[in-house]
C-alpha cells in the first residue's frame, strides 16, 4: 500500500496554495517551517533522518492526543520551533522538496526496509503509509488547506 494518485494529486494541489500569509489554526510554527517538518518526516520514514532519541514516549499517549486533537510533541530532533528542524530555505524552494519527498516515499519498493518509529518502534509498509497521510494531512489543516 502506498499513496494512492488521487492522494498524491490532492496532496500536490494542496501543497502549492501554501504562502507566507498563511497564518496556523494551531502550533507555533511558520508556514514554512511547517513545509520543512513534514519534508523531515519522510526523511525519517526513508531512513535519512534519524531522531535524537527512541521509546521515550508511551506510544498510547501518542495516540490520545492525536485522537483528542491535541498537538503530539514532535520526536526530538524534529522540533522546528526548536531549530532541530530542517531549516527553511525559501517557501518555493522546501514546497518543491515536500513535493519530491512524498513522491519518493509513496514509490519504495514493496520490499523496502523501514527504520524504527521513534514513538511506535518497528512498524511496518501500511502503518508508515498511515501515519505519512495523517501527519502531512494534519498540518496541511493546519494552514486551512
């Protein structure tokens, strides 16, 4: 399982209605920064970016909070606001690396190897796949796009 065209279609669309007046319903990042944190999340979902630190968060408080609409604390390493981010380059430039990003995630090969989640440990193809549409979607909303 992968993103599907129409995912990847609309993920697309989305992506490029972000500008910098855009102001956040929630959170405290930037439109941009926002941009350069999902990119992150497919770096570490394809093994090229790798968290600071591992299991130190109950998984199942993960969960609640994402259910109950609250903001989940990023994996350290990933916090933006924080400077652990990738850092924004120009809007256009990390919109275009989001982009790439995706894309390279939804065609690994069926037999790729994840990394280990830093909140869920060893997960496999269809819970990545999962998470990647919720992340990305979830802050896509959160730009009201």
């Amino acid at each position: 399982m992968n993103f599907t065209e129409e995912q990847i279609q609309d993920f697309t669309a989305r992506i490029e209605k972000l500008d910098l007046s855009l102001q956040p319903k929630f959170g405290n990042m930037n439109v941009n920064q926002m941009v350069c944190h999902c990119t992150d999340f497919f770096r570490l979902a394809m093994g090229t970016k790798k968290a600071l630190e591992y299991g130190v968060v109950d998984p199942k408080e993960v969960i609640a909070l994402a259910r109950s609409k609250k903001t989940v604390t990023a994996p350290k390493g990933f916090g933006q606001v924080e400077g652990e981010g990738t850092l924004p380059t120009n809007l256009e430039d990390d919109k275009k690396i989001l982009k790439e990003h995706m894309l390279q995630f939804s065609q690994l090969d069926e037999d790729f190897t994840y990394p280990e989640h830093p909140f869920f440990g060893e997960i496999g193809r269809e819970r990545w796949v999962e998470l990647a549409y919720y992340h990305l979607n979830h802050h896509l909303r959160q730009f009201r796009v």
